[in-house]
C-alpha cells in the first residue's frame, strides 16, 4: 500500500479496508504522540484548566490534514466531493453522518468520475 499518496494525496478512490487503515494510522500517531508527551514531560495550558503537550498538538494539527485526505478519497469512493467532509462541522450528527457513509458503507461499483473502482 502507498502510504503516502493514502495520507497525502486528494485525489483517487480508496476502499473502506483502506479507509480503517489510514484511520488506524492517525490514532497511533496520536497514542506515539501522548507517549512522547509524558516522556519528555512537555506540556502546555490548553484553557479550562486542561494541558496538553507540544508533540501531541503538532500531531493533531498534522492529523487534520491526513483525514481530509484520506475522507476525500473515500468522498470519491462514494461518487461525492471531498467538500462533504465539511458535514464534520455539524455537532454529533456530522460525526455519525462520517462513521456511517466513509466507514460502513460500500462505495460506487465500477467507475465514477474520480477514478476506477478500487476493489476491481
């Protein structure tokens, strides 16, 4: 599998064993992160009494970009615009509506106009 072009590229299809891959990436960049945090005890004031650390915020500010690449190629798979993603803003219903149709659900079989099918 291309790692890479999966985290980085917007464009192409990619399937839902691709998608739960690339999932599965970003959660352990961020528990790698929490660990390097508590090791070299690095943490900042986040507001509200909460602290987080250096590493942890730069993986998650990384991570933002890595979803939206992995969720427009799965936008695609479902012969959607990457623009979809934008449903996150919703509270609760945005994050169901994602888990749902990039996640469960099984993409457009054959050909769209984002690319071929991944699966043939």
């Amino acid at each position: 599998m291309d790692w890479k072009w999966l985290l980085t590229s917007f464009d192409g299809r990619i399937n839902r064993a691709k998608f739960w891959a690339g999932v599965g990436v970003l959660v352990l960049l961020g528990i790698v992160a929490t660990v390097i945090d508590i090791i070299i005890g690095s943490s900042i004031d986040v507001g509200g009494g909460a602290q987080m650390g250096i590493v942890s915020i730069l993986a998650s500010l990384a991570s933002i970009y890595l979803a939206l690449a992995l969720y427009a190629k799965r936008w695609h798979d479902r012969d959607k615009s990457g623009w979809w993603s934008l449903i996150a803003i919703l509270p609760f219903i945005g994050a169901i509506w994602i888990l749902v149709e990039l996640g469960m659900l099984e993409g457009t079989r054959g050909a769209n106009q984002y690319g071929p099918d991944p699966l043939a």
